[in-house]
C-alpha cells in the first residue's frame, strides 16, 4: 500500500497526522537554523554557521569527547569532526587529548565560545519572552509540546533498538 493510497477510518488521519507533524518537524528545524544565521549576520559574525552555534550552546560549560556530542545529544549531524574542527581553528572551543587515552578528544568552549553561546542564550531568551508576550504559547502549551516531542523520541529510539 502506497502513502498516496486511501487508508480506512481512522488510519488515514493517524497517517496524515503524522506525516504533517515530520514535515513541521523538518522544517522547524530549518527554521531554527535561518533564525541562528539570521541573527549572526545582525551581529557580524560569519565564521561559523548555525549548527557549530547550537553545538556550543548544548556545549555550554561542560568538557566533552566527540562521542558524548551524539549521546548527550548536543549533537545530532553526521559530521560532527568538521564542526570540531572548524570551532577549534575559529577559537571558539579548547581541545585537548587525553592523557589516558590518546585517542580521545575533550572539548570546552573557549571564552569566544562562551561569548556566542551567550549570544544565542540571548537570542532564545528573547524568543521566550515574544512568545509568552504575544500569547503565541502558554507555559502549559509549551510543557504539553515537549512532552508529546518526548513520547515521539522515545518512540523513535525505540524502533531503532529493536531493529538490531
């Protein structure tokens, strides 16, 4: 049975539902990058783009490997060693190897890091505030969105546990 194919009952709306909210998800994701690069481009700042900014916000103050990027999930890319990288040579992360293990990589944002960070905390602060100002979201709208975005991801994570 195809998606273009009619469904019955109540499937079809489930299906269409669904299907609408990954494409809103998609797209809020897009969204959130062009309102990060937006902003940069107010400020001046070009050297690095929306998704090395969000990584130094879920960064914050604590040091990490390349791999807790992923399982913390400050990090959801593919291509996680470029965006280090390139934070790194633009100074706005410290990396260091480990003296146990010289294959791995701790990163902490260096102060410039902190300073964007800060930046893009501002800018999220400002969204809170003009959404609860102009009664787009209440706080219980708010909760209520996470809460079923969190049923969805464990959703989620559950099927590709049990794919393996």
């Amino acid at each position: 049975m195809s998606l273009q194919e009619p469904l019955p009952g109540s499937r079809a709306g489930v299906l269409a539902h669904y299907l609408e909210m990954l494409a809103l998800v998609e797209r809020l994701h897009r969204l959130l990058l062009d309102v990060i690069k937006d902003e940069f481009e107010r400020l001046g700042i070009m050297e690095i783009n929306a998704v090395q900014a969000l990584l130094l916000f879920n960064i914050g103050a604590n040091e990490v490997t390349a791999g807790e990027l992923k399982s913390r999930g400050y990090y959801q890319g593919s291509n996680v060693s470029y965006n280090l990288k390139k934070l790194v040579e633009t100074g706005y992360m410290h990396h260091e190897r480990s003296e146990v293990d010289r294959r791995s990589v701790r990163v902490r944002l260096s102060p410039k890091g902190t300073e964007l960070r800060d930046s893009v905390a501002a800018l999220f602060r400002r969204h809170a505030d003009g959404i609860e100002a102009k009664s787009v979201l209440g706080l219980a709208d708010l909760g209520g969105v996470n809460a079923n975005l969190r049923r969805l991801e464990r959703f989620w994570s559950d099927q590709i546990r049990y794919i393996y």
